[in-house]
C-alpha cells in the first residue's frame, strides 16, 4: 500500500505528556510504503513513543504473519504487548482457500503466550468486504468471542459500518468481560449503549478531523473509566497531518484534542488513560 504524503509535511513531533499512556492498538508490522519490517526494526519508533510519554504499546496481529510478528515484539521488547486474531476483511479469503481453521487454531495456541493479552482485532466490516462475506465475518468473530471468554483476554473489536450488527453478535455471545471497540466510530447514541454495557472505547487520530464532529460528540459522552487511547498507525494520522505515516510517538496530539473534548486537564486524562489499560492488560 502506498502513503499518501501529508500537505503539510513530516508530522511535527509532540510535546511529552505529563504522565505516560498506553497506545492501544498499532501496526508497528505494517510500512505504508511496502517496505519490509522486521522486529529488530522497531526500537527507533518504541524510543521515540517513550520519549513523548507512551511508553506502551499493544501491537495488533491481522493475519498468520502478524501473529507471529506481534508475539515475537512482545517477546523482544518490554514496552509491547501483543494482540492476535484473524482481521474480519481477511476471513473470506482464508475460508476460500482452506486455511481458515488452521489460522484461528494458532490464535488460540498463541493466546496462552504469557505477553499476549488481547484477541483482536476480530470484529465485522461491511466497508471493504461485500455482502458474500458477511456470514464467514460473523461466523470468524463468533469463534474470536469464544477465545477470549475462555482465555480471559480482552477482546479488541474492528466495527466499520456494520455497528448494529457487531453489539447483536456480541449480545448473542455474550461479550467478554473486558470488552474494546477499537478506532470508534459510532454515534453519540452508540457510545452511550458501550458505556452501559461496560465496553471500552478507544479513540485515533480520527477524532481530531475537522468532520468528525459527531465522533468528538461521542467521546463527550463516555466515562473516563472507559476511555483508551490508539494510533492504529500507520494509518489515522492525527491533524493536521492526515495522510502521513502515523506512529505512536504522534498519541500526544490526539490525547490533548480528547482533553480539550472531555474539558479535562490533560493529566487527568493521562492518568485514566493509563490506568485503563493496566486494568484491561494487566502489567506490562
């Protein structure tokens, strides 16, 4: 996939917030310009996350390969912990070729990995993957559902465009204990049907576009206890840098635009923000 250059250059780098976050969901696998990333490339971006005040990441796995590579950064690194599942766009694709069971089989293997603490991303998304595929999305999301309730891992949701169905699965189910919606995108009126059901909510860069109005609505309506911070990087660049390579070291312009958001003093946030993730994660 190739990067879209941001219009106003290199995203400047941030201020360092007062007390340290977690960045909850990243894809430190993932280059935008196609170009290969291996574990031993990670240290620069974890260093510079650390030196602006996010000092934690969770790194997400998407498919076989990104399991595989979130559990051995969480091996290699102490500030990363990992995250497994089969990403709801990539399930069509290994259903048809025959490999769909063997890949969730090895996320439940890896799940029992000491630094692995989260099932997800799983989810649905209507977005990128059509009609034909809406039946082995939830069937897939069912089963990740299924892993962390018997691991007793948090479950991290991909939900784009697809929000009524992604709470009735989860209401069929049964959601786990410790329950996020990752990169939100709902409503104001979705945020506040999460927060009675005790989900967590995590907000990227997208909360900081000048058309995100109700997604800023959203967050104004959500209990700090419930609040996680994300880059998604490397996508979601917060503003005014959108386009840009994102990372984690860029949490701090989306954390003090949730501040200002929620009328909290950044600190406040930044300590419900961290403390949120150790309560979900436990220690890193």
């Amino acid at each position: 996939m190739t990067s879209q250059p941001s219009r106003r250059g290199e995203p400047e780098t941030p201020d360092p917030l007062p007390i340290a976050v977690v960045d909850n969901h990243t894809h430190l696998d993932i280059s935008r310009d196609g170009d290969e990333v291996s574990v031993d490339d990670l240290g620069p971006a974890l260093q510079a996350a650390a030196a602006v005040g996010v000092d934690r990441v969770v790194q997400i796995g998407c498919d076989p390969a990104g399991n595989e590579f979130a559990v051995a950064a969480a091996e290699a690194y102490p500030s990363v912990l990992a995250g497994v599942a089969i990403h709801p766009n990539e399930v069509p694709g290994l259903v048809a070729a025959g490999r769909f069971d063997d890949a969730v089989a090895r996320v439940e293997q890896l799940a029992s990995h000491p630094r692995v603490r989260v099932v997800g991303e799983s989810g649905l998304d209507h977005y990128r993957t059509g009609p034909e595929g809406h039946a082995v999305q939830e069937e897939s999301f069912r089963r990740h559902i299924d892993i962390a309730k018997r691991t007793g891992l948090a479950l991290q949701i991909h939900d784009r465009d697809s929000h009524d169905d992604v709470l009735r699965v989860l209401a069929d189910e049964g959601a786990p204990d410790r329950t996020v919606m990752h990169c939100f995108s709902g409503d104001l009126q979705m945020a506040r049907e999460c927060a009675r059901r005790g989900y967590h909510l995590s907000f990227s860069g997208t909360v900081t576009f000048k058309n995100a109005k109700g997604l800023r609505d959203a967050l104004s309506v959500t209990p700090l206890e419930l609040l996680l911070v994300e880059t998604d990087a490397p996508y979601l660049t917060p503003h005014p840098w959108r386009g840009a390579n994102n990372s984690p070291a860029l949490v701090p312009h989306t954390v003090r635009a949730m501040a200002s958001v929620l009328g909290v003093a950044v600190a406040t946030l930044c300590d419900a923000l961290s403390e949120n993730a150790e309560r979900l994660y436990g220690p890193w």
